[in-house]
C-alpha cells in the first residue's frame, strides 16, 4: 500500500497538521480486502475508495449506503459472513464520516499518499488514482453538484479533474496537463482543496442575526 502522507505544519490552516481519517491498521484491513478476490476486477482499491468517500463527505446531497456501495464495490463482494460484511461497511462508513468530521472543524484530512508527483504525470501517481476515485464520487450523484452554480462547481472540480487523468483527451485538459509546475501546485493544495469544496457545498453563508425585538410597555402599566 502506499505510503501516508506526512505534511508539514506550515501548509495547514493555523499551522495545525492535516489529520488521519483512520488509523494504519484499519487502512490497513481495507487495503487487504480491496486486493483480494473477494472483490471484483471493477472495484475501486484503497487509494480510489479514498477518494470516493472523501467526495461523499463533501457531496452537496447524501447517498443511500447500499448506492455508494454498489459504486464503490461494481456488484457486492464475496464476503466470508455477515461479521466480515459489516466490518467493512463500517470501517467505509467511518472513513466518510471522519472526512466529515475533520473538515465541520475547519481541518484538513490527510491523504494517504506524498503530495508530490516526482516529475510524473499524475494518471501514473496514486494521486490520479485517488482524483479519479473522487471524480467517481461526483459522478455517483452529478446533477447534485452542478445544479446550484454550475460555474463555480466546475471551478473548484476542476483540480481534481485534471489531476485525475480521466479527461486528457480535452484539448484544454490535455494543454493544463502538460504544465508540470502547476499539477505539482494543485496536489501540494489537494488538502485545502478538500476543505474549499466542503465549505462550498456543505457550510451555508452566515446570515444576519435577527435584531431583538423592541419591548413595548403592557397596557395599563407605566415605565418605572
């Protein structure tokens, strides 16, 4: 499996690091089943299941679980027993809803590989397999994401896009992609972005307070 990500404190908002979704082993359990035969050849593995969920924690609309399965998994796996069935589901479910957690408080989730390409093209990286695996995320639930503000949706996708590789045969994609120094920019922000999309989609914009309203004296009673 590939390894964590370690950022430094510098590149996180307050200087605070970004924070593990779950812990080694558990990433662990699911990289192992992810990778058996178990699961189908159509399956995303753990670097694009990460990706998936993290896409369902910042998702505009919420997925039934056994929908977000089917995608996840392209048909339902061959598990040993019904323990087995909902250990996993629960420790996919924890992932969604840590991202979740991590980014309601302003953090920022860590990823599980270095944000770095190392002068790779990102579709040849665990970074485009974890962008395609968010990408897949979107396209679970499209019209959710892009029926508010098409514009701005497109906008702040348009990393993860890129990233992905799954759109390389766009002139305007293929033309980003062959800008080595800005993919290295947009997978050292790949965090932010996270937390940017969440904010967009998940935190409405803070309304007025209402004013309180001025008491009026009961009738029959003076002011003292």
């Amino acid at each position: 499996m590939a390894e964590r990500n370690t950022v430094t404190e510098a590149n996180s908002p307050d200087n605070a690091p970004p924070q593990p979704l779950l812990d080694d082993e558990q990433l662990d359990r699911l990289d192992d089943f992810l990778d058996s035969e178990q699961v189908g050849e159509d399956a995303l593995d753990l670097i694009s299941a990460h990706g998936f969920l993290v896409a369902l924690a910042v998702a505009p609309s919420e997925q039934p679980t056994e929908q977000w399965l089917e995608e996840l998994f392209q048909g339902e796996p061959n598990y040993h027993d019904a323990a087995e069935r909902e250990e996993i589901i629960q420790l996919l479910t924890l992932l969604r809803d840590n991202t979740m957690a991590v980014l309601e408080q302003g953090g920022l989730p860590e990823l599980p590989f270095e944000l770095t390409l190392d002068g790779l093209p990102a579709e040849e990286t665990p970074i485009g397999d974890w962008c395609a695996g968010f990408m897949e995320g979107v396209f679970s639930d499209e019209s959710a994401w892009f029926q508010e503000d098409e514009e701005a949706a497109a906008t702040l996708l348009l990393p993860f896009m890129l990233l992905s590789g799954l759109f390389d045969d766009e002139p305007d994609m293929a033309e980003m992609a062959s800008d080595q120094a800005n993919q290295e920019a947009l997978v050292a922000q790949l965090p932010e972005l996270v937390l940017d999309l969440y904010l967009h989609y998940r935190v409405p914009p803070e309304t007025p307070k209402p004013k309180p309203r001025k008491k009026t004296p009961a009738k029959g009673k003076k002011r003292k």
